[in-house]
C-alpha cells in the first residue's frame, strides 16, 4: 500500500509539472505571435473610396453596379506584385510519377548500361589478347631465325661464315 500510494503521489506532481509547462509554452508562443511582425500593406484609402462608392449606389441598379465594383476590386487585386520564388534544387528522385521513372530506370537504362560495359570489356579483352597473340607468333619467328642462323653458324664453311657475317653487318642497327 505504502508503494502504491508513493507512486500516486508522485504521478500527480508529475502532472502539476506537465500542466505548468503547457501553460508556460503557451504563454510563450501567444507572446512571441504578438511580437512577430506581419507586413500587411495598408489598404485603407482603397476600402474607403470603395466604401464611398457603395454608399452612392441606387437601390434600382444595385447589382449590375456591384458585379462592376467586385470586377474592379478583382482587377486591382490582380494588378498587386506576386512574390515570386525561385528555387535551385537536383532532385535524384522525382517527386511525381514515381512508378514510371523507376520502370524506365530499372527497367531500360540499367540492363542497357550493363551490357554496354560488358561488351566494351569483351572488346577491349578481345584486342588485348590478339595483340598478345600477334606478339607471340612475333617472337616465336624471330626464335626461328635465330636458332636457323646458329645452326648455319655451327655447320658452315668459311666462305658462308664470311658471307653471313657481311649480311649481320649490313643489318645491324646503327
């Protein structure tokens, strides 16, 4: 009982607190909304001369000469600066039509873009291994030879000996 009535106790200083600081936010924004300055502009003049016109309005022609005024009121209202606002913003993500942008995106241009690199890294794989190819079959020749001008070397006779060192002579890199 002792707990229970401890807990009670403390649950409604709890609720005194809470009471206090709503009445104190309340206080605060009711004074912050008088202290906030609102820019109406003064339309004083305008009212009264359309105040004065009303008041000359014969009873007979009240509402063709209402229609006229609510158009002219309409009209100055119109002619009134507009604010204007400008934003800058790069949305990643539009803001309507979700589901068709997202069909388009996931549906067309990421498979497209991805079988593009793919056949641009199949290409360009492809040319890098002629080239490897090509630079083999290269030195596989060029092995050839050398090993074809050992061979004359080692079984050669003097006049052939002779006659390939004039041939490595003239087509040696200077």
């Amino acid at each position: 009982m002792k707990n229970i009535n401890e807990l009670s106790e403390r649950m409604d200083s709890n609720d005194e607190i809470i009471d206090n600081l709503i009445k104190k936010s309340t206080e605060l924004e009711k004074r912050i909304l008088k202290t906030e300055e609102i820019n109406i502009p003064d339309y004083s003049a305008a009212l009264e001369t359309i105040i004065a016109e009303l008041a000359r309005i014969k009873p007979g022609n009240l509402q063709e000469q209402q229609l006229n005024l609510l158009n002219a009121i309409s009209g100055k209202l119109d002619n009134l600066p507009k604010s204007v606002n400008r934003q800058f913003r790069f949305l990643l993500f539009p803001e309507t039509n979700q589901g068709q942008y997202y069909k388009i995106v996931f549906g067309r241009l990421i498979p497209w873009g991805m079988g593009f690199m793919i056949a641009t890294y199949i290409f360009i794989t492809g040319y890098r291994a002629l080239e490897i190819y090509r630079y083999n079959q290269d030195v596989k020749k060029s092995e050839h030879y050398a090993r074809a001008w050992h061979y004359l070397q080692q079984s050669a006779k003097k006049k052939t000996l002779s006659a390939m060192d004039d041939a490595y002579d003239k087509t040696a890199d200077e």
